[in-house]
C-alpha cells in the first residue's frame, strides 16, 4: 500500500541531510514524499534546538498539526506524528508531556531504527521515546541514497567535542564521529552517479575530519578532498561548517593545488574580543583568526569567507562588540549568519552573570548586519564585469532563465537553455540582483 510521509526540517544543512536518509529508509514501506500536509499518513518534524526561537517553532507548528490530526481522523484516516532532531534529542520528554498526541520522539541518533519504530507504533504499543546513542554506527544501516540534485550534502563527521559555553550542539549530536574514507567515497560515487556534480561535505565540526582510510590509517579532511577529487564527473568540492582550531594548514595548501576544491570558507568566529572567546570556551583569539584568513588568502588570493556571530553574549561590553566590528571590518566577509545570543539551559552560558537586555541585543545585531550587507554588497558589486564558471542547478523563476552558482558560492542566473542544467560555464557576470547575481553565457 502507498502512504504519505510529510518531512518538516528546520536547522542546519545535516538536519536537511537527515530528512533526506530518514525519507530513504522508510520508502520500501510503501512511504512516498508529499508536501500537502493534509493527505500524509506520517508528518514528520526534524527539529532545531540551537536557539530559543527555533524550538519554540515545534511547539506552534504541532498544534497547527494536531488539528489536522483529528480532521483525518474524522475521516478514518490514521496520522502519525513525529518528532525528530535536535528538540527530541534535548527535551524529549518535555515534548511528550506538552504534545501527548505525538507518537514517536526520537534523536539523530536512531534514525537507522525508524522503520522498526513505525512498525512497533502501528501495532498500537504506545508512544515511543529513543533518545540513545548507540554504539552501532548509524550511518552504516541508512538505506542507499535514492536520488540526488545538481548540488549534493554528504555527512562526513558528526558531533562536536568543543563545547563553546553557548552551544547545545555537544549534546544533541553527541561526540565527535568521522566515517570511514571507503563509506564516503562510496556514496560521493553513487551521488556522481544519480547526477551531483557539487558535493559539500557536512559536519558540526567538518574540518575536525579524522576517518579511517582502507589500510587502517587515520585521515584527515585534505586526504578525503584529494580522494574525492579523483571522481571525474564531480567538478566541485566544498565543506561545512570548519571551526577555526581544526584549520590545518594541509587543508589550507589543499585550496591552494586542488582546483576541485571551491575558493569559499565558512569559518564562524563568534566574536572579535578575547575576552568574549574565552568565556565562549573558544581556545582561541581573534588574532588567531586574522592569521588564519592571511595563511587562507596567501594559498589562494579569491577565497570568499563567511562567518557566523553571536551579539550580546553574557558580559559582552561596547568595547567587545566594538572589537567584533572591528575584526569583520578587517576579514571583509562575503556573506555572514549573525545572532543575538539565546540562553540555553544546561549550557554553562546560561549560567553566567551579567546577561545583556534584548534591546541592546537587537541594537548590535541591527549595527552588525549593516555592516556585514555592505560586505556583501560591495563583494557582489565587485563581481559584475568578471567572467567565472557557473555550475547551473535548475531553472530560474523567470521563464528563459537558468539559476546555478559562482565558485564563490553567489547564486547566479542567465538566459539560456535548461540543457546546460548540470554543466559549468563560463558566465559574464552583467548586474547584481537582491540575493543572486546577472550574467551571461560566453
Ligand atoms: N559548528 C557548528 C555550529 C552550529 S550552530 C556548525 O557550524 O555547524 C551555528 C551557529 O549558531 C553557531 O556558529 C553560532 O553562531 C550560533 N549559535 C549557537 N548557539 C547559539 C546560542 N546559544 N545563541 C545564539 N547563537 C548560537
Ligand atoms: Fe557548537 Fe562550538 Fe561545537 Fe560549533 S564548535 S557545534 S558552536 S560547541
Ligand atoms: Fe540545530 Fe541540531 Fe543543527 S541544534 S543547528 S539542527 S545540529
């Protein structure tokens, strides 16, 4: 029998990775994806806890869902709901007590369990709660990938060992995980194969990259580049997100030689004041970063950098979030994500004295992200007139138009035709747009 699988994701691109894979394992149930929430048959939420707002979005939405719940059931038709992700995997009771009508919670750690879970639930045994991690690896027993686009995710490593004195992060993924460089390439292949020709490589903590090669041997993320570099019809290679400690100078020589490898860095720094990335529990100094960027532009002089920041963090004084402006008036960013700080309990940050007011906060992320769009603008400005090859990912919303994106990560359009979907082109780059860039094929 066909059913219908509804797949919510909020957060970062591993949890869009995972809805992908649980989507995979459950289809030789029967389960089809639909984006009409009123005809599934299974919704599932794949959720973000990193900030207070994020997690709260569950809660609505699930009342949105409930409703419709009870509407199916009116008509005899059964709905169940799910809750994955990062809210599972923290407050996973909480969730139950609050929403008693979902049927199954559970972590980005067992999504390898799912098709068991909605067996055991169909037989009526009760709501379910998995919040494990199991000693199984569960990126082994994950179905094979079924289709892929132009531009493809690949979950490298998972988990983060660093906790920053913010971050949920440790504790909803767990510790640090590489795959093995044989498990990569073969899904790196088969991606080729269903017709990637972009790859970026995923993790919360990718360039901390240390998989096992085929002789036993520990590698890191340089190695697999190089590796993944050998597959002939894969023409781009990027990775996220770096955190500025694991940037070896292997990797950094690596966007020197490997010409697969996109001249684009998310490198999040946080902060520009020292004081603040120590109590952040960074381990290391805006001036570590600015030596970082110099080494990155010396190996390759194009790199476009972004970041992430955080506004407002406990005892953060004008003169820190001065020195925030500071180091990104300094860097020059292509692009940048910025947040005013959320406190989340459990962390060691929720603890701290000296919490900053919400209007102050909003007001340094208002003077930030100024900053940054000019950054922006002006790196986009400073495109216009240049030719650079764009690998085009699908059709544009405006008829005759193609939409793909510039080594700098830029998305671009241009009129021409849908049959160099897939290729990369040199493009004439005419004008820049809101979010995209104008240009022509040449
Ligand atoms: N290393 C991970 C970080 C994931 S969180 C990765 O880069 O994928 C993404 C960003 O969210 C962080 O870089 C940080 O800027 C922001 N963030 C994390 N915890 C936060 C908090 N408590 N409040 C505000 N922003 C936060
Ligand atoms: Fe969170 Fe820090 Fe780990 Fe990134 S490096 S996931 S910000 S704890
Ligand atoms: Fe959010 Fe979890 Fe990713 S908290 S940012 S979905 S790792």
């Amino acid at each position: 029998m066909t059913k219908k699988v509804f797949i919510k994701t909020w957060g970062c691109q591993m949890n869009a990775y995972d809805s992908d894979k649980m989507s995979d394992i459950i289809a030789p149930l029967g389960y089809s994806a639909t984006n009409k929430m009123s005809e599934a048959d299974l919704v599932i939420f794949n959720t973000c806890h990193i900030r207070e707002k994020a997690t709260e979005k569950l809660f609505s939405e699930l009342g949105r869902f409930h409703k419709n719940q009870l509407e199916r059931a009116k008509r005899g038709e059964k709905t169940l709901i799910a809750v994955a992700g990062c809210v599972a995997q923290a407050i996973g009771p909480e969730i139950q007590r609050r929403a008693p009508y979902v049927d199954m919670v559970f972590g980005p750690q067992t999504y390898q369990y799912l098709p068991e879970m909605i067996a055991r639930i169909s037989r009526g045994n009760g709501s379910i709660l998995n919040t494990e991690f199991p000693e199984e690896i569960k990126f082994d027993r994950l179905a094979e990938t079924s289709s892929s686009g132009i531009s493809a995710f690949l979950a490298i490593q998972e988990g983060c060992d660093k906790f920053c004195s913010y971050c949920v992060v440790p504790y909803t993924r767990g510790t640090e995980y590489s795959r093995s460089i044989s498990a990569i390439a073969k899904e790196a292949n088969r991606l080729v194969e269903l017709g990637a020709r972009e790859i970026t490589l995923l993790g919360q903590n990718v360039n901390a990259y240390h998989g096992e090669d085929e002789s036993g041997n520990i590698r890191g993320l340089d190695y697999l580049i190089s590796r993944l570099s050998e597959i002939i019809d894969l023409k781009r290679i990027c990775y996220m997100t770096s955190h500025p400690n694991d940037m070896t100078d292997e990797i950094i020589l690596a966007h020197k030689n490997n010409p697969k490898l996109m001249p684009f860095l998310h490198l999040p720094v946080q902060s520009g004041a020292d004081r603040i990335l120590a109590t952040m529990n960074r381990k290391h100094s805006a001036d570590d970063y600015r030596k970082i960027i110099d080494k990155l532009r010396a190996a390759r002089p194009d790199i476009a950098l972004s970041s992430d920041f955080i506004v407002g963090f406990p005892g953060e004084t004008t003169f820190d979030f001065k020195a925030t402006l500071r180091l990104i008036s300094d860097v020059g960013f292509a692009q940048a994500y910025s947040f005013k700080y959320s406190r989340r309990p459990g962390t060691p940050a929720s603890a701290m004295s000296r919490q900053i007011g919400e209007e102050l906060k909003e007001e340094r992320l208002q003077e930030l992200q100024a900053l940054i769009r000019q950054q922006q603008d002006a790196f986009n400005h400073s495109s216009v007139g240049k030719t650079m090859p764009v690998l085009f990912e699908n059709k544009g919303r405006n008829g005759g138009q193609i939409r793909g994106r510039t080594p700098y990560m830029q998305s671009a359009h241009a009129k021409a035709s849908p049959d160099l979907i897939g290729q990369e082109v040199m493009v004439k780059i005419t004008a820049t747009k809101t979010n995209s860039l104008e240009g022509e094929v040449v």
